[in-house]
C-alpha cells in the first residue's frame, strides 16, 4: 500500500490507501513495518492513522515506527490528541500551505507513559471497539425493524 494523505480518514484515523507500489517502486523507498504511525505534516496537518501491513508513504506524511518502548495503538492515540495536534499546527510554518517539518516534528512532545500502562490502555481500546462494533450492529437492527414496524402500522397492519 502507498499511503497519502487523503487515504487517512481523519474522524477515526483509519488508513485506505487507494494505491500500491510495484515490487521495483518499493525498492526505492523507506517501507514501513505494520504498526507504524503515519502523521499528514502538509495541508491538513495533524490526521494520523496507523498501518496494518508493510507500507510506503509520500513525501506529505511523516511516520514514527515504534521501538519496543511504545505501543503502537498507545501512540496512535497519543498523537491524536487534541493537545499534540495543536503543538504540531504550531510547529509548523505559515506559508499558503502550512508545512510541518521532520526537524519540528521530531520535537512534539508526547508523553511516554510506562509499557505496563500503555498496554492496560490498548488493551481497554480494543475491547471498547469490540463494543462499539456490537452496539453500531444492534442499532442497526433496531432500524431496521422500526422501519418494518412502521410500514405495517401506516398500512394498518397492526
């Protein structure tokens, strides 16, 4: 997958890249291991999403691999964060299309909570989205049958 901006939805951070790399075009670029982050640093600065395969990006995005020092859906979330976001708009300099740096960025201050807390953390985010996929399926479900509900009620059926 080759990454770009526009395939990082912002709302959620999940990554749709449109585009792939040939075997010869990956050659010639820095591929990225899966749990990358990938942060937009041009234009709309700030969107961040996290890789789920090995990956390539544009000059528009700047990426941070985890060490073993930090969990990846940690620092996904981490930089995410409407207090980091605004430190990387800051950062970033004031022409017609505001630019961030690999220099500045590599200064955003994130903080690096202990491993233990980290996983405890993305533990607790994957089972929220665990939920938060049951609850979207259920309200689905209720639609519809309100729906089929409604139709009989207004054909007089009940």
């Amino acid at each position: 997958p080759f990454i770009t901006p526009g395939d990082i939805d912002p709302s959620t951070g999940v990554v749709a890249p449109e585009r792939s790399l040939s075997e010869a075009g990956s050659a010639h670029c820095r591929l990225l291991p899966p749990g990358s982050v990938v942060v937009t640093c041009i234009g709309n600065i700030g969107r961040v999403g996290l890789t789920h395969s090995l990956s390539a990006t544009n000059q528009q995005i700047n990426a941070v691999v985890p060490t073993e020092a930090i969990e990846p859906i940690y620092l996904f979330h981490a930089l995410r964060d409407p207090v980091v976001v605004k430190q990387m708009e800051a950062s970033s300099s004031s022409t017609t299309l505001p630019i961030l740096n690999k220099t500045n960025f590599s200064k955003i201050m994130v903080p690096i909570p202990p491993m233990r807390a980290q996983r405890e953390f993305s533990e607790i985010v994957a089972v929220s989205g665990v939920q938060r996929s049951r609850y979207g399926a259920s309200a689905s479900r209720l639609d519809t049958l309100f729906a089929s509900l409604q139709q009989r009620a207004f054909r007089g059926e009940l």
